[in-house]
C-alpha cells in the first residue's frame, strides 16, 4: 500500500474507515461470545467510562434517560468509533498503514478496558486483539479494492484471476466486476460474468489482455469498493449477531429453571399480606411492585451470567473463622419471608426508583454470627460479581431486622438482573450501601479502612433512606374533572415505619391522608384522601411522618450525597 490511496476520494476513504471498524467490532463481538461476554470492547470500554463517569454525570444520565441509560452509553461508543474509523479512514488515504496503526490504538484500548475489569479472566485481551486485526485487514483490502490501478499493471489485477486473491475471495462471482459492465465488449467475453466458477479457475479461458482504455487507469473503483463495503458489512452483522447469541451461553434462564425446582419452602413465612395493603386505586403503585416492573440501577452493561453450582459466598476479614457458602449450604439454611421496599439513593423526590417486594434468603446476621466477627470491625464490604462494592454497617445487619441473602423475590427465583442467585437485602437502607445483587463475598472490615464504590465517587459511606413520600395519581399535568378527586400514593420510611401522610392544595391547611395497612415498618404505606377541587389549576403536596416522629423536611436536596430531600408536588388543572 502506498501514497495510491491518496486518489481514493474522501468519502470512500471515510466508507472504507467505518467499514473496517465495523468488522473490527462485528469480529470482536464474535470472539467476546465464544470467551467472555464481558470482555467485548464496547461493553468493556463502556463499562470502564461507567465506572469513571463523575457521579453527577451518572446522576443527570439516570435522570434524563431513565433505564435506557446503558443502551444510550452503548450507541453512543458505536457512534463515537464509527467517527474515529472514518477519521481513520481518511488518515489511510496517505498510507493505508496510519490508518492500521489507528487500529491497532483502538484495539490496545479495548484489550487495557477488558482486562482491567474486576471480573475479567485470561482471554479477555482476544476479542480486541482480534477484532482490530481483523479490523486492519479490513482496510487494506478495502483500499485495494478501492485504489485506481496503477501504470505498472497493464493487466489490472481486476482481472477473473484475482479470485485466488485474498481482497476477492469474498467474492463469489466475477460478474460484479466494475469493469466489465461498463465495458460494452466485454460481454462477448466468455469469461466474464456469466460464469461464476470462473474465480477457480487457474487460468480462466479467454483471458483479456487489455481490459482497460488508458484513461481508466487512474480511476476510482467505486463498484469495486461498494462491493466490499457490502461484504464488510455483512461479515460484521454476522460476527455482531452470532457473538451475542453465543454469549447467551452466559444466559441464567436453564440455571434459574433448575434453581426454581429446588427452592425450598420458607422456614418462617411471611404472615399473608393484611387485605388492606393494597387500596387498589387505578394509577396508584400496587403494594407488591412485579418483579418484571421492579427498577433496576446497576453499574453492569451486562447482566452478570452466575451459576449458581459453581457460586459461594466467601466470609473473611475480621472474623474468627472465615466461612465459604455454597448454594446448596444456603439452601440448607432457615430460610426466612420478609416484605421490603428496597430505594435507591438517585431517587429524586416523586421519582421511580423505589420499589417493593417478597423476598426469601437466609439470614445475614446469623451467618455472620457463625463466622464470629471481631471487636472493632463496623463495616461489611460486600462484592459483587463483577467487582461492584457496597459497605454496610455492622450494627444496622446485626440489629435484628430481616437482613438476607436472597434468593428468591415474590415468590420467584431472583431475576437475573436482580442479583441471581444471591443479593443481599437489607431494610432502612440505600441500594448502594446494602444491597448487592451477584454477591459472592462479604469482607469484615472498617469504615476507616475500606471505601466502597460509590463512597469512592462521593456518596456518603453511610446511607440510612430518608422518610419520603410520593403523589402516584394524579399524575403531573393532568386535567381532573372540578369536584372530588381521589389523591393517593405511596410513603417509605423502611424499619422504622410510616405513621403519618398529610396532602396540601395551594399551600392551605395540611390534611391526613387515610393509611393502608401494612406487613410491618420495612415496606411503602399507600394513602389516599378526596379532595374537592375548585376549577382552575391547583398544586398539590404530600409529607410524611414516619414513626420515630420525624417530619420530611421541606427543604430541597438533591440526591447526592445521600438522598434527596423536599415535598413531592404536582400541578393539575380541575374542570
Ligand atoms: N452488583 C451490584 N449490586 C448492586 C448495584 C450495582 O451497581 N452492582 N447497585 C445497587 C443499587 S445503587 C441499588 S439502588 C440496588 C437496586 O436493586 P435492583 O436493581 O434490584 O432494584 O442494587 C444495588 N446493588
Ligand atoms: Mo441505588
């Protein structure tokens, strides 16, 4: 390859760019599905840029895109490399060897993303590797195919010969030659088109001599490119799609099936829900939140695929005798029922992020007690499969509440993307500084020794959840009829429980909502109250009093550093 590629227009060349990229990472994704799914570049790199993302940016990426945050992060990659591989695209235009070179960057980044992940394993440099090669052969071939000939060659290497080239052998048939529809003559020529075994043929019969007027030399070979391109594309659709299938291999859906035959029958049952849980208004949040409907906040691109036969939980740090669970000895444990509303510290107020549930585990507090732990340890950093941490307070898990290891959620085994097979779940506290999902091991240790993930990015280390409450319906800006109207929502003060819900209209006088009942301190409380109103616009807000007496605060926070604080209000118009 030479200083040719300079006559390749720059928009070929940028074609040619975004092409080779796109085999880079079709074959990258290939050979990510036959190792590790977790090693792709893409989920790599995207991982590594969740993991140094600001928590702010996390915060207003939560915030604007909800749950589609990480198919965002993951377009935004494809569409950021597709410009780099343009970019180098046209750099190959001088030397098609820069633009390798560029390759070459790209797949050291993705090989330092894959293997720095906490839960990489020996292969993850190959998907990069080989994607980025593949993705340079690419390249060459395609500014082979898309350079003008040059003088040297009287016969054009555009020749049926070529078939034994590797730039045509992509090829299945000649006849896509750019050369000869052009050429009027050349479809007498029996070698051409018409015969598409041509390509095998040593020396195919008839072979033109001078296929080419001079003036064609120099030209362009935009078919010829085009054809590639189209090759190119398919082979990275092919390796995108088979890659992800094969990865699939990491899918839990058989491992959770066998899980669902062995679940044993709780040891303590939850007591059945009081019948007034649920006051079941329309648009109001159903006491037991489905599983399918349950928010998910995770720093994991992809779902980590655990195997429950091959899983233990490892207790070690200051303990007296250090423990290794397996499932089966899990299993073996009372396993005890307990309804929990779990809530993540990004909630803002009136926000989604909260939800509750059923869920059977064994419990923590005993599990620890076994291990025995240390005087002076205050804290468990429990870590995830895939390297995520979280610290706990030791006090708040041994206080007596249902603390668990988990299994199972409302009466299924725990979904794979809540934490399959083991989570942990611990009422009265944040999701980030309790909850784990995919935990494998629990460190005893102290608070002013170990720095968990997000106390690391600026979170507090500690998190009790904020008493809240939130307007379920009616919903922001809608139109009601003028009269009475039916306000109702949900409020949370888990462990220690919701006392009291008091609705305003246009800031006037507070009034108590009416409470349902409720299994115990460590779920939401729905409420509702009628309230006439006027026609016109009106607002409406909401606080709650938990049982400890305390009051929400009116007083805006934002989420950061430990949960937001204020009245959730919303605007309606009656008549
Ligand atoms: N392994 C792992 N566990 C995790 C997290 C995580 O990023 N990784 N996020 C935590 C946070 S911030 C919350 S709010 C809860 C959410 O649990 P859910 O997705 O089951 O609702 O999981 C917690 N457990
Ligand atoms: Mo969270």
């Amino acid at each position: 390859m030479n200083a040719n590629g300079a006559r390749v227009p720059a928009w070929a060349a940028g074609l040619a760019g975004v092409t080779a990229g796109a085999v880079a990472l079709g074959v990258a994704e290939l050979v990510a599905g036959l190792t590790t799914a977790g090693a792709s570049p893409v989920v790599a790199v995207g991982g590594a840029m969740v993991d140094r993302t600001p928590a702010a940016v996390k915060e207003w990426a939560i915030r604007t895109f909800g749950e589609n945050d990480k198919t965002i992060l993951v377009i935004g990659i494809v569409v950021v490399a597709a410009l780099i591989a343009a970019g180098l695209g046209l750099v190959a235009r001088w030397r098609v060897g820069y633009g390798m070179a560029g390759l070459a960057v790209f797949g050291v980044v993705g090989i330092i993303a894959a293997v720095s992940r906490p839960d990489s394993g020996p292969l993850d440099f190959l998907p990069s590797m080989i994607g980025a090669a593949a993705g340079a052969w690419a390249l060459v071939l395609l500014f082979r195919r898309a350079e003008p000939s040059s003088r040297a060659e009287p016969h054009p290497r555009a020749e049926p010969s070529t078939g034994a080239e590797p730039s045509t052998g992509a090829e299945p048939s000649t006849g896509a030659e750019p050369s000869t529809g052009a050429e009027p003559s050349t479809g007498a020529e029996p070698s051409t088109g018409a015969e598409p075994s041509t390509g095998a043929e040593p020396h195919p019969r008839g072979e033109p001599t001078i296929r080419r007027a001079g003036a064609d030399l120099h030209t362009f070979d935009r078919r010829k490119l085009l054809t590639g391109v189209a090759v190119g594309a398919g082979v990275a659709g092919a390796g995108a799609v088979t890659g992800r299938l094969l990865g699939r291999r990491g899918d839990v859906t058989m491992a959770r099936r066998d899980v669902a035959r062995m679940l044993p029958r709780p040891t303590i049952a939850a007591k059945p829900l009081p019948a007034g849980a649920d006051l079941h208004i329309r648009g109001l949040s159903p006491f037991v939140t489905p599983n399918y409907e349950f928010y998910r906040v995770d720093t994991a691109l992809v779902v980590p695929g655990v195997d429950p036969r091959s899983w233990t939980l490892k207790i070690h740090g200051m303990v007296d005798r250090p423990v290794e669970l397996t499932f089966a000895d899990l299993l073996r444990r009372p396993l005890v029922e307990a309804d929990v509303t779990l809530t993540c510290v990004s909630n803002d107020v009136g926000g989604p992020y909260v939800g509750n549930a059923r869920w059977l585990g064994a419990r923590l507090a005993d599990v620890l007690r076994e291990a025995g732990i240390r005087r002076g340890a205050d804290m468990l950093l429990s870590v995830s499969r895939d390297g995520w941490t979280s610290g706990t307070p030791v006090d708040v898990v041994m206080d007596g509440r249902e603390a668990l290891l988990a299994v199972a959620m409302n009466g299924e085994v725990l979904p794979a993307a809540h934490g399959f097979p083991v989570r942990q779940v611990v009422p009265g506290l944040y999701g980030y500084v309790s909850a784990t999902k995919w935990v494998t091991e629990i460190k005893v240790t102290r608070f002013d020794e170990d720095t968990a993930y997000w106390t690391t990015r600026g979170w507090s280390a500690r998190a009790p959840i904020k008493t809240e409450s939130r307007i379920d319906v009616p919903r922001e800006g809608d139109r009601v009829p003028a009269g009475r109207t039916i306000v109702a929502g949900v409020a949370w003060a888990q462990h220690r429980g919701v006392d009291a819900v008091e609705v305003q209209v246009d800031g006037g006088e507070w009034r108590r909502a009416r409470l349902a009942e409720v299994p115990g301190p460590d779920t939401w409380r729905q409420w509702s109250i009628d309230w006439d109103l006027a026609p016109g616009g009106h607002t409406i807000a909401v606080r709650a009093t938990d049982a400890a007496g305390y009051t929400q605060t009116p007083n805006v926070a934002p989420p950061a550093p430990d949960g937001a604080t204020g009245y959730h209000s919303i605007m309606v118009r009656a008549g």
